[in-house]
C-alpha cells in the first residue's frame, strides 16, 4: 500500500495515470473498512487499440514478430475504503422527524408564551468572538467553551449562552431603540462539559429579556411567563417550583465582615457550588477567596434560611435584599402564583454578572438538575464598554423540561398529520394528480401526492402512516367529467366532487 491511501498509481507501459477517490477525505472520521475492486479507467480500451496500433507498426518496420501485445489487462486493485461513524457527535443529538416534531412543539409553546408577554423575538449568530463570554476567573463557563482561532486570526467561541450576544446587540442598537425592551429568543448553545441526564453538550434555550426596568415587577412577570408556560404544557406547582433569593443578601452579609466588593463574583461562584461539592471544600475555597473562618460560618447559616422572615431577623428590614424580596412575593400574590415560589438563600446563579434577584425553576421530587434560571443583571452592558441599564431575564434549556415530562407522562403524542392524499389511478393521469396537488396546496392544505404507480393497498397504508384525512382519488372516467373520488378515510364515506368544489 502506498503511505497515502488516498492517492494510488496506475502504472501503464506507455502512461502514468494518478487515481484520486473523492471519498478518501483524510478528515473524516472511520470506524469500519471494505475492501472493493477498482476498475480500470473507461478509456482502457481505446488505449488497448492505440498499443495495437503500436504494435503491428513496429512489428511491419523492423520484420519482427515478436512485438509487445496490445491488450491491457492488469488485476484487479483493491482499496481499503473505512465507513464513517454515522452517529452525531458526543453530547449532540440528531432530529429525525419523531424528535422535530417534539422541538416544534416546544418552541411553538416558547415563542406563543412570549408572544401573550408582548415580547419580541431576536436572534444572534451562533459564532461570536470569545472576549463576549470571558469575564472573570473561576466562571465554569470559561472552562466550556468550544474556541478557537479562525482564518483571520481572530479569537470566536459558539455560544455557551444568550445573554452576553443579547447585551451586545443592545449597545450596538443603542439610543435608536427605545425602553423598555422586551425581547425573547430561541436559540442553539454550546458548552464542553460532563454530561448528565438533562445535560448535553449542545442545546436550544428559550431567553426572555426586560432591558430598562429597574423595578422588581420585571421579575414578578417573568417568572409569571415561566409560570404560564408551564401550565400549558401540563406541569403543576406540585411539579415545579421556584427558589428564590437575592445577590444583595451575599453582599450585606460580607460587608458585615469587610470582604471586599473585588471578591464577591468569586464568592458567588464558589456558593453556586452548594450541593454539588462537598461542605468541607466549599469552606476552603471561601477562605482562599479571602473569606476569614467566622465569615464563612455566617454566611453559611444565612445561606441556610429558608424563611424570609428569618431573613429578616437577622438582616434587619431596611435593607434593599430584604424589601426587594418582600415586593417580589407580594407580586407573586397578585400574579396568582405565590403556591410556586419559595424563598432559598442558597440560590446565587453561577454567572458572575448577576446584581439582585435570582431565581431557579426546580423539579420537586429532586431526580433532576435545575430546569430554568434568572435574575437581575444591572451592570452586565458597562463590561462590553456600553452605558448599564438595568435588565433582567432567564434561560431555559429544552433538555430537562423533555426529561420531566417523559417522568410525568405528559410528552404529547405527536404524530405525522398530513390532510389529504392524492393518488392517480392511472399512470397517464400523474399530471392531473399534481394539478389536484396544487389546487389542495393553493387552499393551504397539506398534501402528499403518490409520486410513483402504486397499488391501492400501498397507498390506503401510506394514508394510515401519515394520518391522512381524505384520499383523492384521480380515475380516468372521473377525471374526463371533470370530477375526482374523495374518500374520508375515518368514516368510510366516499362521493365525487368538482375539481373546482374541492375544498
């Protein structure tokens, strides 16, 4: 074998001939090989009777008969050709039509919630430069991007979240755009880390974003949107909840013990990990972020109320994370919602740019990890170099919610619904069957049209697969009278219709 698989010579007494398969890409990914004749090139022959030709002159000039055949044959030459793995990449999935058709409903209940919210769908590029999604040391995220240096030596990540291309577009658009905005969008997001149920590697999260509200009432409403979502599609307060605290809670506690503003992000990160890693490593990790021993053991108790009544024992009533609280829980009163929310002080979101309120959706009988997430993000827009304004907003993942609702038994039965079938009874008659197609089409009706000639048993089959309401049929008698059999394969009634009456 040559050192090149994908490039073998041909040797031929008179020709040198280079042989390139194309799908002997190096780049691709093989698991298993066959081995497969190559033939010989198509012009063989006429090269078979040019070295014939070659022949008998020499043979005619210098007497001899002993010239070189002109025939051509050399065995057959076998290439080792790999199959590629057929499988998505770890942590990706595919969408064959069961599954679209899962995401579409989904994404369908996403975009008509916000739509009830009057909020505005955007959209951003999935590739954007990697200084958008690298803030400050210790952020998981940083450690899960997919970077990498493109063509132009520039330094581009894919989208480990929405929010930070959502900040940009905001500062881009700056004073053209008038406040509030509320916009929303469904959008693809990668991140490189250790996969778990509910967990990939890629997925699709449904953002709702309040930009220039400084109010605690942007937050009641869009918890109210999660809220509404969620009884749309079958969940309960049985179900979900929401935890529910505040980033100035951490703030006044560390005051308290003059730790300084520089350290927070960090604190925050490290409280994040709550449940995740153990006690003891929590602990450590505080005092190297610069926490002292009593520190820790304050924050942890406050971390551990439960009660915004204790809360506010200890903290006193005058400050901003105590009263902002009291007003969000009042609102989830008049909202309608107050049986799904409840006070944890444990809740801080991983992210560094989180200012105030936080919250999680979470999934009561605990198999699962957190479903959705938010909270208040005042300052996020002057890291990017723009003016802050005060903003809001959540992410929501569509992998956990599947996982509860295959736990639940409330995935819908989602099956291919096509409302006719057009089949044409002769073979002559395929192009009256595509102008019924049309006709069907033009009345915004869907319509699968039996492209081939088929029997009536395949077809009444196919109508059964694809959950088709009416078979038309187009048979030559029929069709000369300008009519067609339609058939509702439901109830079994047949009759003959106009071609201008179908409807």
């Amino acid at each position: 074998m040559p050192a090149n698989p994908s490039a073998l010579l041909i040797l031929h007494p008179r020709l040198n001939l280079y042989l390139k398969p194309f799908f002997l890409s190096p780049s691709l990914a093989f698991t298993r090989t066959r081995k497969f004749p190559i033939p010989r090139p198509p012009f063989s022959r006429n090269l078979s009777s040019l070295s014939s030709t070659a022949a008998a002159q020499s043979t005619g000039e210098n007497g001899s008969g002993g010239g070189r055949s002109g025939a051509l044959s050399s065995p057959p030459i076998t290439e080792e050709v790999q199959k590629i793995d057929v499988n998505p990449p770890k942590g990706t999935r595919d969408f064959p039509p069961e599954e679209m058709r899962l995401r579409t409903w989904l994404f369908r209940n996403f975009r008509e919630v916000s739509r009830l919210f009057g909020f505005e769908e955007v959209d951003f590029p999935v590739l954007e430069s990697e200084a958008l999604f690298i803030r400050k040391a210790g952020e998981e995220i940083r450690d899960q991007l997919y970077c990498f240096e493109d063509r132009g030596n520039r330094r581009v990540a894919l989208r480990p979240e929405l929010t930070p291309s959502l900040a940009r577009l905001v500062i881009q658009k700056g004073k053209s755009v008038s406040l509030p905005l509320k916009w929303f969008a469904v959008g693809q997001c990668w991140r490189y880390e250790r996969m778990t149920r509910g967990r990939r590697r890629e997925h699709y999260q449904w953002n709702m974003d309040i930009i220039g509200v400084p109010e605690v009432m942007a937050e009641a409403e869009l918890i109210s949107s999660i809220v509404t979502f969620f009884k749309r599609i079958g969940i309960t307060a049985s179900d979900v909840g929401f935890k529910v605290s505040s980033r100035k809670v951490l703030q006044e506690v560390l005051r308290c013990y003059s730790v300084p503003e520089s350290s927070f992000g960090k604190v925050c990160i490290i409280i994040d990990k709550i449940g995740k890693i153990p006690m003891d490593d929590i602990k450590k990790d505080l005092m190297s972020a610069g926490v002292s021993e009593e520190a820790v053991e304050e924050l942890l108790q406050v971390l551990s109320i439960k009660s915004l009544t204790k809360l506010e024992e200890i903290l006193g009533g005058a400050g901003e994370a105590v009263a902002d609280l009291k007003k969000l829980f009042s609102l989830a009163e008049k909202f309608g919602y107050s049986e799904w929310i409840e006070f944890d002080a444990s809740i801080v979101r991983g992210l560094a740019y989180y200012t105030g309120i936080v919250f999680e959706g979470f999934d009561r009988e605990g198999k699962l990890r957190a479903i959705c997430g938010g909270g208040r993000y005042d300052r996020l827009l002057s890291t990017f170099g723009g003016d802050d304004l005060p903003a809001c907003g959540f992410g929501f993942g569509d992998a956990v919610i599947v996982e509860l609702l295959k736990d639940r038994g409330l995935l819908p039965e989602l099956s291919l619904q096509v409302e006719n079938i057009v089949c044409a009874l002769d073979v002559n008659l395929q192009g009256a069957a595509a102008r019924v197609a049309s006709i069907l089409r033009e009345k915004s009706q869907s319509v699968e049209l039996v492209l081939e000639s088929k029997p009536l048993k395949w077809v009444f089959k196919r109508a059964a697969r694809i959950n088709a309401h009416k078979l038309i049929l187009v048979g030559s008698s029929e069709w000369q009278r300008g009519m067609v059999v339609v058939k509702i394969l439901s109830s079994g009634e047949q009759y003959e219709v106009k071609l201008d009456e179908l409807e």
